[in-house]
C-alpha cells in the first residue's frame, strides 16, 4: 500500500550509470549533455505490492467467514501476520528519498492526505445509506476501517527526514512500539497506537537497499520459504484457541487485552521476527520478471480504498450470513471472487476514473516553489541572451557577404 504512490525505481543500467561519472560511450562533455534516463519500474516491487493487496483484500474477506473453520481462522492469522508489513516495508523502501522539499511535501498532500479525507468522509456516508446507519459519523481524526494506513503513511513519511538522521533508527522505532504496547487508551485519534506498532517495518524499509532484496530471492531461500511456511500455518492452527488475534491488528495495549503490561513488549518483540521472516520468504516467491499482474502494481491505491466497499457491502446486506459460504467451496469462491474483484480494481480504467481523487493535481492549491520559479527566469533570460546572439550573427553575416559583393 500501500506505498500508496507510484513506485519507481531505476533500472541496473541506469544506477550503474548513477554511480559512474562517466559512461562507457565515451566522454559526456565532448558530447554535450545527454538527456536524463526515464526512470523504468522494478517489476519485482510491482509484483509484490499487487500480492500483497490481493491477500490483504483475501483477509478482509475472511475475516466474517473463519468463525466456524478452524483451518481458515489458521490461514488468517498466518496472512496477517506479514501481509501489512510486508507492504509497509516496501512503502518504507519508496520512501527513502523523500526529503521534505516543496515538491514532495506536494505529492503527499495530493496523494496520501486528499484520498484520506475524501474515503475517511465517503466510507461512514456509504454506511449511513447501505446500511440505514443514521448515527455513522465523520471523523477526520478517527480513521474508519482501512483509511488508518493513510493517515500512518502520512505521519510516518513526515518524520522520514528524522529517522534518516540517526544513528540507531530501527532500535528506536521498535522501541517506541513496545512502549505504545503497554500505553492503554492512547487513543484512537489518527490511528496512534496503529501508527507505533507498525513503525518499526517502515522505518526498516528505510534502512533497505536493492541488494537485501535480491538477497532473499536467491534460490535457496525460496526454498527454505516452504517448510517455513508450512511450520508456520501448523504452528497458527495450534495458535488459534490459544491467541488473542487482536495482537495481529496492532491496534490495542497488553492492558486492553486483558493482559499484564509486560506481555505487549514481549509480544510486539516475537511478532516483529515472526513477521520478518514471513515477510522474506513472501518476497522469496515475488516473481522478478515481468508477468501479467505486473502493471497492476502501479493501481494498488484503486485496489485497497475501493475493494472495502465491497466487503462492506457484503457484510451490510448479510450475504457472509449464507450458510454455503461457510463451507469449504463457499470459502474458495469467496477468495477467488474477492482476489479478482481488487485484480480489476488495480487496472489502468479504473485508476483512469477515480485519478481525480487518488493522483489530484491541485496545483490551484500550492503557492510556486521560489526556487522553481528563479530556474524559470533563468532559462528565460538565457533563451533570450541566445536569441539576441544568434541575431546580432545573422546581421554580421549579412553585412559580410554585403561587403564582399561589393567588393
């Protein structure tokens, strides 16, 4: 998700030629300046967040349905488990440029706070009328359902400059979220106690470099990811009557689980290397290679607002309710219907419709960056200065080809 913008990332050519002064074809300045590279996206990323936005819309699905199935409440907690910080953490790794200029302080209003305060409005409205809810409310300051990654996002690409600023980042942010672990009632305003339990994947993604992920999809931890993952879903089928899953949700204190307050740091420490290493062996099997789902990856923002309006939808009129939807084909078709609903969601006409909420551009909205507008004036003035050259050339070359005729 989210990060929820447009991810792109240079190609191998195009770092090596970042990190080379000079390029192999030969000296730059007897050639002039060449034009900037466009910037081409990494498939492997693209891949990644379209999975994980398949499996976070799998688990919002199944989320009515796992009451009577043990398998499926197993299945549910093992997605939970890195389905968010996997996406978290690619969100972190997109993040790591942002440096709170004019320019990028602009694309997170228009692409994270604008789609924040339009669904974080739309989201109780479609209750009050799908649902006849009259008392639904709309709360800027207390994100509804799925709306709370936004306003995460936002706050945690805010203080990006400060983590990229000191020494010990990831100690500290996993430090922060084993205090709000055991701070009861921190509040539901803007997600705090969500925005906290979840910083320490972000701030990670920060810490990232392409080679850490190549690392992890080398072919030997592809398939180590399998037994993993098996011990994994065995060890949650165990789990389910033993654990609350209200820690999977990273929303509540040990003390509003009826816990002592110890238990929240000594759990936020097991799940952050429990989801670590779900998260390596899920980007392990993420194909590298341009596949069919590829170009989705760019609509994951379509695809996580919008896919909630169906499972609200469903959960309003009571169809999880039908008792062959809580049976294993009833389970299955819920799954393959809800993975290709957001797989639709993700595509070009769909982001083509909603660009107007998700991408804005406001530019009515934002003052011109100073610096821009000197750069401007600058061209201005030298395409000037050219002009007037060039015409003061033309005219001495006339005079001397008039003064040779004479002659």
């Amino acid at each position: 998700m989210f990060h929820a913008a447009p991810s792109l990332v240079p190609s191998p050519r195009s770092l090596q030629n970042q990190n080379d002064p000079h390029d192999q074809s030969g000296d730059r300045s007897a050639q002039g300046p060449s034009p900037r590279p466009a910037a081409r996206r990494d498939a492997f990323f693209d891949n990644a967040k379209y999975l994980a936005i398949v499996l976070v819309a799998v688990g919002h699905s199944w989320e009515p349905l796992k009451g009577g199935s043990r398998v499926l409440q197993a299945a549910y907690m093992l997605v939970y488990t890195f389905h968010m910080p996997a996406f978290i953490v690619v969100s972190g790794f997109f993040s790591r440029s942002f440096d709170a200029s004019p320019s990028r302080l602009k694309r997170l209003v228009t692409g994270v706070a604008v789609p924040y305060v339009v669904f974080e409005s739309a989201y109780p409205l479609f209750k009050r009328f799908v649902d006849h809810d009259p008392q639904a409310a709309i709360t800027l300051l207390d994100p509804y359902y799925l709306t709370w990654f936004l306003c995460a996002l936002f706050i945690w690409r805010l203080t990006t400059p400060i983590w990229k600023m000191v020494r010990y980042p990831l100690p500290i942010a996993l430090g922060m979220a084993m205090l709000a672990s055991l701070t009861p009632y921190l509040g539901a305003d803007l997600a705090l106690q969500r925005v906290l339990q979840f910083l320490p994947y972000f701030v990670l993604g920060l810490c990232l470099r392409p080679e850490h992920f190549r690392l992890v999809r080398r072919r030997s931890v592809r398939i180590a990811a399998v037994p993993v993952f098996a011990f994994s879903l065995a060890f949650c089928w165990w789990a389910v009557p033993r654990m609350d899953t209200g820690w999977l949700y990273h929303r509540s204190s040990a003390q509003e689980l009826g816990l002592p307050w110890w238990v929240g740091p000594a759990m936020q420490l097991a799940l952050f290397g429990c989801s670590l290493l779900l998260t390596a062996c899920f980007f392990s099997w993420v194909p590298g290679r341009t596949m069919w789902f590829t170009t989705l990856g760019a609509g994951t923002l379509c695809g996580y607002l919008l896919h909630g309006f169906l499972i609200k939808t469903a959960d309003y009129r009571g169809w999880f309710d039908h008792r062959a939807l809580h049976r294993p084909l009833g389970e299955i078709a819920v799954t393959v219907t809800i993975a290709a609903a957001v797989t639709l969601l993700c595509t070009p006409p769909v982001r083509r419709v909603f660009r107007f909420v998700m991408e804005p551009r406001m530019d009515w909205a934002f003052k011109r960056d100073a610096a821009e507008l000197a750069r401007e004036r600058e061209k201005h003035e030298h395409a000037q200065t050219q002009t007037q050259t060039q015409t003061q050339d033309h005219g001495q070359d006339g005079r001397e080809k008039l003064g040779a005729q004479e002659v």
